[in-house]
C-alpha cells in the first residue's frame, strides 16, 4: 500500500494511553509504512509511530463524509 501521509498532515487518532479517545492530531514524520502521530497541544509523551494501515488513524475527511 502507497503512504500517501504527509509530515504536517492533519487527521484525527486514537489515543493509545486513552483509547476511547479520537483526538486531533497530525503527522510529525514519516518513515516508509510508518508514521509518528503528534497530538494538538499535547506533550511529546503521547506521540506514537503506527503503520499506515492502522484503524487507529482517520483522515478528517472521513470523518466530514460519515457524519
């Protein structure tokens, strides 16, 4: 599968530390199927690197065309 994420792309994550929680974030680096996610206004704590094919990550797209 192509990694079509972009450093600086905004999406919406999982919180892995609190998983009902679906927050915004963005896309701090990439690293062939690996992205590091970053939390808005979050400490670097919370950052976590997942493969592209994670459900924990969804475009803000998604989100805008399923509500």
């Amino acid at each position: 599968m192509e990694n079509k994420f972009k450093i600086g792309q905004r999406l919406e994550a999982i919180d892995r530390k609190y998983p009902t929680y679906c927050c915004v974030a963005f896309v701090k680096d990439v690293r062939g199927d690996q992205i590091l996610i970053s939390f808005d206004g979050w400490g670097d704590g919370y950052d976590y690197w997942c493969s592209i094919n994670t459900p924990e990550v969804l475009f803000i797209e998604f989100i805008i065309t399923i509500t």
